[in-house]
C-alpha cells in the first residue's frame, strides 16, 4: 500500500482536475454524441443480440464517423471484419 500524505494527496488530485478540465475543452460532443454512446453501452450489454448495423455504429462513433459519408477504407474494412466475426466471437 502506497502511504502518502494529506498534501500530497490533495498536489495529485488537482493536476487531476486540471488534466480533466483541459481534455473535457477538447471533447468534440458532435463528433462523439453521449446519447448515441448510452444507446451503443445499453446494445453491448447483450452481445448475443447485436446485428451487423449496430457493429458498424459502435466503430463509427468509436472512430467519429458518425456524420461522415466517407471515411478511410482500413476502417470499413474492420468494420465488414468484425460484423462477419461477430456470430463466431459471440458463441466462443
């Protein structure tokens, strides 16, 4: 166990708070909407359930390309890739 003191403590947990801070100014809520995150958590919870539009969701928002029409080839790749291992993964 780590022993350190009320000052030290309290040194971390505000370089904490102003990393966060700063990464927080640089979330881009358009490119990541948290209600599509919710919506993709509560889908996952029930891996077994999941179809092949919801795969390619997850990647997208996990690669911000929710509102894109177009976006690199190795990403639709990956995402044809693991809705044709999802059934296989799901079962193992």
């Amino acid at each position: 166990m780590i022993r350190m003191s009320a000052e030290e403590r309290n040194s971390i947990l505000t370089g904490l708070k102003v990393e966060l801070k700063s990464l927080l100014g640089k979330y881009q809520s358009d490119k990541y909407p948290e209600e599509e995150h919710q919506r993709l958590l509560a889908a996952f919870a029930a891996p077994k359930s999941i179809g092949s539009e919801v795969i390619k969701t997850g990647l997208c928002w996990k690669y911000g390309h929710l509102r894109k029409s177009n976006f690199p080839q190795s990403h639709k790749n990956l995402i044809e890739k693991v809705q044709r291992c999802w059934p296989n993964f799901v079962t193992y």
